[in-house]
C-alpha cells in the first residue's frame, strides 16, 4: 500500500460511497527563535478552513505526551491515544488520510502513530493542505465515535541505546538541517552535534519546491547512497521525533522500512554521559 496519496486521488476517493477519515494536523515547530511572538495554533488554521468532514488532531497533546526527560515529544499514553483516535472517528476497518499545511511533519507523526500501533490502511496526503485545490469548510466536525484501538508493534521503535547500537551496526539518519548536525547552531537544544556514528539527511531534501516528496525512485537513490541497502537495518532521528517521522515516510516511499528513535536529539543530548560528535564526519 502506498503511504501517499495525491489530493486528485484524495477528492475522487472523498466523492466515493466510502470515504476515508481525514485528520487535520497542522503543527509548526517553537523555537527561542520566536519569541514574542505568538506560537502557532493549529487549531485556529483549522476552524479558518479545512478539508471537508476533517477532524482537528492535537500534536502536542493528542499525538505525544508531556515532556519528562524522554525528550520534546515522547510517545502519548496509549490509552489516551487510542481515545483520542475514536474520538476523531478513527476505526480498524476505514482508511485514514492525514494532512497537515504542507511542511508534511505534524501529519507524518499522525501516519507514524497510527501504523506503529496497527492501523492497516493510513496516508498522507502528499503536499499536505498547500496541495488542494477543491472546497475548504469552517464547521467543526463531531463524526461517530471509531473502534480502533492501539495495539504499539514490537519492531519499529528505537531508544537511546538501541539508537546508539544502529548507529555502529547499521545505518542511523539524522533528519534536521545539516548545521544542527554538525554542531555550528543548535537553536532548541542543551547542545548542538550528532549522535556518534549517525549520517547526516535532512528531511527537507525529500521533497521538492512543491513540497511534495520526490519519486520513489529518487528517493531510493538519495537513501543507497548514504548507505541504506537491503541487509542494512535502519533508523532515523531528529530534534524530536516529529521531521524523523517524515523521513520514515519518505523512506517508506523509496521501500525502505526504517525505525523512529521517538526521543530523539532532544532526549540524546539531555543527557551529559552520552557522548556528541561534531562537523561533518559522522563519527
């Protein structure tokens, strides 16, 4: 099954006799950066226009848990989660299409959370709300409550030390911008740098101007060359496990099955016993 879908495939589905859910998950990343000035409210973006019958999903509240030494973005309690789920009309048995405004992160984590706790049918609208071109409503949707029920895969998920572990047997990606990597900047974090041994792969050069993802079969190019192959296992990471997911996304896209490090930068470099590298050499 692909993980993407076009917004044409998207309206031609919605106009069919058995629609799938849509999740609005618009979400901007909060830097020191911005302060003074007001953070992002995905929710106000929502009730100015959505997609059709949408349902607003939280990201910081719905799709991951409170900060607590586990990095910006832990995984959500899943009891939680799951009923966060039904309440947005979420069932086993019905496709999911998630959106976000087009950065493709927010919606990424709602894929990424959804399939790592079984959900058999979810895509990402490619391009995000920047893509559509049909109506938008205001009106605030309250569909019947769903079924689905969390049940987290065994396979999938890395922490710390299994991210450490990867990034000497396998392959483990590091998502954000090279510059954070490489330790010159680190805008959100205790410290800036990489995991050891982890390479450098920004999600952002996945997707083109449009900010769709490349073909799949660029995208497999770009992931070979930095070493990904069918007997190398594969991980990524970010700042928070929010672009990582993205990266998942694309990797999936190419046919490459990867695992998240959720924790992530933030959760790594919390901790002044791990060890950072820095510059552009991956150990």
């Amino acid at each position: 099954m692909n993980a993407i879908i076009s917004a044409s495939e998207l309206a031609g589905e919605l106009a069919g006799g058995d629609p799938p859910v849509l999740l609005d998950v618009r979400w901007q990343l909060s830097t020191p950066a911005a302060a003074g000035q007001p953070p992002f409210d995905g929710r106000a973006a929502y009730l100015a226009g959505h997609l059709p019958g949408a349902v607003f999903v939280d990201l910081d509240r719905e799709l991951a848990a409170p900060p607590a030494g586990r990095g910006r973005h832990p995984l959500p309690d899943q009891e939680e989660f799951g009923a966060a789920m039904r309440r947005a009309g979420v069932s086993a048995g019905r496709p999911v299409v998630v959106y976000d405004g087009g950065l493709g992160w927010g919606a990424a984590r709602a894929w990424w959370l959804l399939r790592w706790t079984g959900h058999p049918d979810v895509r990402v609208l490619d391009g995000g709300l920047s893509s559509w071109d049909g109506p938008l409503e205001t009106s605030v949707q309250q569909p019947d409550e769903g079924d689905f029920t969390p049940v987290p895969a065994v396979a999938g998920l890395l922490d710390a030390d299994g991210a450490a572990a990867l990034a000497r047997s396998g392959l483990l990606l590091d998502a954000r911008a090279g510059e954070r990597y490489r330790g010159e900047v680190e805008p959100i974090d205790r410290v800036g740098g990489h995991i050891p041994g982890a390479v450098s792969a920004p999600t952002t050069e996945n997707v083109g101007p449009d900010g769709r993802f490349l073909p799949a079969a660029e995208l497999s190019t770009r992931f070979r060359a930095l070493g990904a192959s069918e007997d190398t296992p594969v991980g990524v990471y970010c700042g928070s496990g929010v672009s990582a997911a993205h990266e998942v996304l694309a990797l999936a896209v190419a046919g490459i099955p990867a695992a998240l490090y959720v924790g992530s930068w933030s959760e790594w470099s919390s901790d002044p016993e791990r060890p950072v590298a820095v510059g552009p050499d991956p150990r």
